[in-house]
C-alpha cells in the first residue's frame, strides 16, 4: 500500500512512476479523498474545542442563575455533540474509501525496471546451461510413456474436475524427493529458516501481502470465511503482521513447502494439457524480512538460491527482469527464472522472485526499530519460488527421457530416492 503523505508530498513522481505502468493521474482522485477527509477530522476536532468550552461554561452560568444562558449553551453542547458525531462518521468513510483506494493500486517499480506493456518487454539477463541435442522428437511430460502410469488426469477429473491430477507411483516418489530436496538444501545450503505453516488464513492476511481486494476471483475462499493460500508467501510474510521487530533480528530469511490453491481465473484456455497450471499445486516457497536498504541485496540472493536448485538438477535456465507491464502487483522488481521443457521447445516459467520494498508491510504494519534509536520504520518484504515442485517436475522428467520411454534422475536427487536412479519406460522407480 502507498503512503498518502508521500503522495500528497509529490504527486506528479506518484503519477510518472505509475504511468510507467499504465495507469496515469491517479493521484488527483486520491488527494481529493485525502483532502475531504482532513478537512472533516479538522472540523471535528474545532466542534469538539467549541463543545468542551460551552461544557464548562455551562456550569458557571447554571451558577449564577443566567437561566437564558444555561439553556443556549446546553443547545450548543448538544448540537457540537452531534455535529461532531456527523463529521467523525464522514471522516471513517472517506478514511475507509481512501484506504481501499490505496488497497486496489499496484506498487511503484524501481527506475531500473525496463518499461513495456506486456511480457514481451521482459528482458532476458542471465542463462545457464545447454539445452539437450535430442536424437528423437521429445514429448511434453504427459506423453513419455513411463510417466503415464503415473500421471492420471481422468481420475483427477472424476474427483474433482479440469486442471487436477493424481500422481502415484515413482512420478509422486520424484515429485516428494525434489520438494525434500529443495527444502533440505536451502536450509543447509542457504540458511534459510524451514517453517510449516497453515494453508487456511485470516481475510486480513490477504489483504496483507496484496491478493486482496483486488485479485478475490483469483483465490478460494471457504463458507465461513477463511481463505486457501494461493502460497505460502501468504503466510510467511504475515508472521511478522503488526510487529515492531529489533533491527539486530534481520533479515529473517525463511522456506516452507505447502500446499498452494488457485483458481487461474485469468487464464481461461491456458495450458490445459497437462499439469502445468493447476488449481491444487505445491511450492517450495522463500520470504525474506529484512531493512529497506538491504532489500535490493537479499533480492539478488534470493534469487540465487532459486538458481541453485536448478543447477544442481542440471536444468537449464534464462533468467529474466520482468518489464512494467508484465510484473506482478505488489513488486518494486520481478527476476523471473525460466526452465528449458524440451516438449515445448521453449523456457517456462518456474519462479518468480520479488521485492515489494516496503508496500506489503505498510499493509501489514509490521515495522523495525532501528538499531542507532529514531522511530520505528516499515520493514522490506521480498518472497520467491524456491521452486514451484510440479514444474521442477515437468522439467526434470523432459529433460531426462530416453527414447525408449523411460527418464534418467538428476543425480543431485538419487539421494533422496533411496538410490534409484531412473523410471523405466513401464513407469517403475529403478
């Protein structure tokens, strides 16, 4: 969320950073509401003077028996009474209209950020890795023929419609070890803190980290009121939700792997065939709390921790700065990481990391104090896919088929499958 009063300091760089994203001149409605909004509390807090001055003249003039005088001023008391009653109502609404105002308009990207409308602004910067030189046409994951037996979206249909899967058999024995695999080497590795946390949260948790109000249709909500995490980013950045933390306790750098819900409103006839958009997923997720002015430091660092776990899968990759049109609401800047699917013939997304500055945590009040004393200030806020597991497993399963049909395990993931190395070409983990 944007701070009114760096707004109402200077519009017109409100309005140029977010024209850059295609959304001019909206600083005028706001002050206006801004505006209102002060002058109705001003006006109040004048009733307010003039009703406690009439309150205590009330009294003196009860004393001296000016009768005339008792009665006009307890008319006066009541009357500031009221009209202070109407201006503190108005007040709310406007302070409500212009904080959902606030709420519903995206963060402002950092001046490096290239501009462009749409994802082909994005700009490619760093790639690793050789794609595979193939002696035969490989198939998209769902047609090697040792996935097969275990990749089953009929079944997931009948259960519970489009955009579902079962996984059984040595493809969920894959898919666990590489969640294990991402968790176990970011704490070792990378140090991050391992956290398990719910997948049902609070309304207000959503409006926290920005998928709320604006993206609702977007997300799974419950009868009784509770939401399903479209990720753990979710939850991990509103652990810190209206605290005040020491700055010797940043950065807080933490990971989960959880369940992940949505609903791809946006993305009606979007890859449909098989499972690489999904309602019901899982994501090895990282957040990073720390200072502003570390934020652009923890970024690039988190973004390589993502990089790792694909390099020691063996996965090629590009590494892309999304432009102002293709990124994301509460992002200053987006790195996006894309992994070569060979059945595609072309780089997918696979994470996305981001830093919000300080947009989520003013949303949140979660704040910091600083260490050489002064008042407490807004934290930094910065969350990544570390990596998304159900495309890790679509890359690891296409870059690593054979021509029979069976696929070839990364060797970084042997470990964690008891030593098997392979599924056959009749889906058996060997």
């Amino acid at each position: 969320m944007h701070d009114i009063r760096t707004i109402r300091d200077n519009p017109a760089a409100f309005d140029a950073a977010l024209a850059r994203r295609g959304l001019p001149g909206l600083s005028s409605e706001l002050l206006a509401l801004d505006e209102k909004r002060r002058a109705d509390i001003l006006a109040a807090e004048t009733a307010q003077a003039e009703q406690n001055r009439a309150s205590k003249e009330v009294g003196a003039a009860k004393a001296r028996g000016d009768d005339a005088e008792f009665e006009r001023l307890r008319a006066l008391v009541a009357e500031k009474k009221a009209e202070i009653a109407r201006l503190t109502t108005e007040a709310d609404a406007e302070d409500a209209r212009l904080r959902d105002a606030l709420m519903r308009i995206p963060n402002t990207p950092l001046p490096e950020v290239p501009d462009g409308a749409d994802e082909d602004g994005n700009v490619e910067i760093h790639r690793w890795g050789t794609p595979r030189a193939f002696d035969f046409a490989p198939k998209e994951h769902f047609d090697i023929a040792g996935v097969k037996p275990g990749m089953d979206f009929e079944t997931a249909a009948k259960l519970s419609g489009s955009r579902f899967v079962v996984l059984k058999g040595a493809v969920i024995r894959v898919h666990r070890a590489l969640a294990q695999f991402m968790l176990d080497t970011h704490v070792a590795d990378h140090g991050l803190l391992e956290t398990w946390t719910p997948v049902l949260v609070k309304e207000e948790a959503m409006y926290g980290t920005n998928q709320l109000p604006k993206f609702a249709e977007d997300s799974y909500r419950t009868e009784d009121g509770y939401w399903l995490i479209p990720t753990s980013e979710v939850t991990l950045t509103n652990t810190v939700a209206g605290d005040i933390l020491d700055e010797a306790a940043l950065p807080i750098r933490m990971t989960a792997h959880t369940q992940c819900f949505r609903s791809e409103a946006g993305s009606a006839g979007k890859d449909t065939t098989g499972m690489l958009r999904q309602h019901q997923f899982e994501k090895v997720e990282m957040v990073t709390i720390c200072t502003p002015s570390s934020h652009l430091e923890e970024q690039e660092r988190m973004v390589k921790c993502a990089e790792a776990i694909l390099e020691k899968l063996g996965l090629p990759y590009r590494r892309i700065v999304l432009c102002t049109g293709d990124m994301g609401f509460g992002a200053q800047r987006t790195y996006d990481l894309e992994v070569w699917l060979p059945g595609q013939n072309r780089y997918r997304e696979i994470s996305s990391v981001s830093t919000c500055g300080q947009f989520q945590a003013r949303r949140m009040n979660a704040r910091f104090r600083p260490a050489g004393g002064g008042k407490p200030e807004f934290v930094a806020t910065l969350n990544g896919s570390g990596l998304a597991v159900g495309r890790c497993l679509i890359a690891v399963l296409e870059n690593g088929q054979q021509a029979d049909g069976s696929v070839e395990l990364p060797a970084a993931l042997h470990p964690w499958l008891g030593g098997k190395t392979r599924i056959t070409a009749e889906g058996a983990l060997a």
